[in-house]
C-alpha cells in the first residue's frame, strides 16, 4: 500500500468506499477537522476501502503503511473512523506487553508463566478486584522482577519459594516496603489461581511507610504565584485552599 495513490485504484464496491467517506465527513463536522486533515483522512479511506470489501476487516498496520501516513494525528483519525463502524482489525503490538516481555527474557521459563499470570490480573483484574493502571503494572513489575531474577538462579518455580527466601531479600532491598508489596501481591495472586501450594509471603511485615517532607517553594514560584493570583479570584482561592487547608493534588486539579 506504501506506493499507492488515489487514481491508482478503483474500488472493488463504490457503494461501500462512498458510506465510508460519508460517515468520515460526518466525523469531520463533528470534532473540528481542519481540511488538511480531513483529506489526508478522506485519501487514506478511500484506498482502504478500494482494495477491501464490506465485509472485511482493515488491519490497523495496514493503516500505517499508506502513503502520506506519516501524520500521526491522520493514522488516529483513520483508526477512529474504522473502528466506530466495526471494521477495524486492531493487530499493533501491545507496548506494555513488549516490555514486560523484554524485562521477564532473563527469568526462568517457568517462573516466568508464573509472573505474567501475576501480571495478566493486575492489568486486567478480576473477581473482586479492579485493573490497575500502566504506571501502576511496570512499578509493580519493576518491584518484583529482581526477585524473580534470583530466584530463577536457584528454583525452577515459584512453588520452591519458602518464607525464609522472601524475608531475606526483603533485608537486603533498599526500599523493602515497596519490594514486600510487589512479591506478597504475586504469591496471593498465584495462591488464589491454586499455582502455588501456599503462600510463603503471607503475613510479612511491609515495614513502615517512607516519610514525605513537602519541599518549601523558592521565593520566585511564590512571587509569580502571587502576582498571577491577585488577577485571578480562581487561583486565590486554589492557593488558600492548597496552602492553609491542605487540600490534595487530585481535588485540586478537579477545582474548576
């Protein structure tokens, strides 16, 4: 597809070619598209559509190599369109899921099935418990790898795991609460999937919490932030809110 171009091809149904463009149109009126935009989209269908018919899938890596595709804004806009009428074949590569593969390469075969069925419920969750976020798997992942890394040295699973091993290198982490969190998370993950026999994790001390001193602001951030305020009734009262009331980070980005 990277060397064709609209008078190239002609379409296998016009029928289908000119429903599509329609409901792009209608895209287009709907969210704002700037022409440029809305004819790079309009191009990029119309040779989708071409060469396919109404009752085929379009492959999103197909998408990506159309000519003039190199706009990202256009590769998402064409996605959107063929996805909001069922004929996208979304087949790119998880990022997520290529990372953690690279971080688990070096992990016992074995023990690593048994860190992506950790994994597998945290991203996606299950009875009882919710997904978590991106940011929240590779911490996790991150926390928990090096232990998978020695233990792969010794064990060929983690049912060889004992109580004895899990505190021992919870002695020697440097952030051992973070650590302590990740590896009981994965033996009661495991435990409740009855991969493991027991749970050599349960009941160990995640230590205390690592205190947070706020940072004071420098006496230029509270001079610009005094003078922004005194024109804006909004960001006074956010500044009173957050300064004297301590009000968090999250309701205060909410405050309108």
């Amino acid at each position: 597809m990277s060397r064709v171009t609209v008078p190239d091809v002609t379409p296998i149904d016009s029928a289908f070619t000119a429903y599509v463009a329609t409901q792009a149109d209608a895209s287009a009126e709907t969210q704002g598209w700037s022409p440029a935009l809305r004819e790079r989209v309009q191009n990029s269908l119309y040779l989708l559509t071409a060469v396919h018919g109404p009752h085929e899938t379009i492959k999103a890596s197909t998408v990506a190599t159309l000519p003039r595709q190199q706009n990202r804004r256009a590769v998402i806009r064409v996605t959107e369109v063929l996805a909001h009428l069922a004929l996208l074949e979304d087949d790119r590569i998880d990022p997520l899921d290529a990372w953690i593969h690279r971080r688990l390469a070096s992990v016992h075969p074995e023990i690593r099935e048994e860190a992506l069925v950790w994994i597998r419920i945290v991203r996606h969750g299950g009875p009882r418990r919710r997904p978590r976020s991106t940011t929240t798997v590779r911490n996790q992942a991150n926390s928990a790898i090096p232990f998978l890394l020695a233990c792969s040295q010794r064990y060929r699973t983690l049912r060889q795991v004992s109580r004895a091993d899990v505190t021992e290198w919870l002695a020697q982490c440097a952030a051992p609460r973070t650590e302590a969190v990740a590896l009981r998370d994965i033996f009661k993950s495991l435990k409740s999937e009855r991969l493991l026999f027991a749970n050599p994790a349960r009941g160990v001390s995640l230590g205390s919490r690592p205190s947070s001193v706020p940072m004071p602001l420098s006496p230029e951030t509270i001079q610009r932030l005094t003078a922004a305020a005194e024109t804006n009734p909004a960001l006074k009262l956010l500044i009173a809110l957050v300064g004297i009331h301590a009000l968090y980070p999250h309701p205060a980005r909410g405050c309108p």
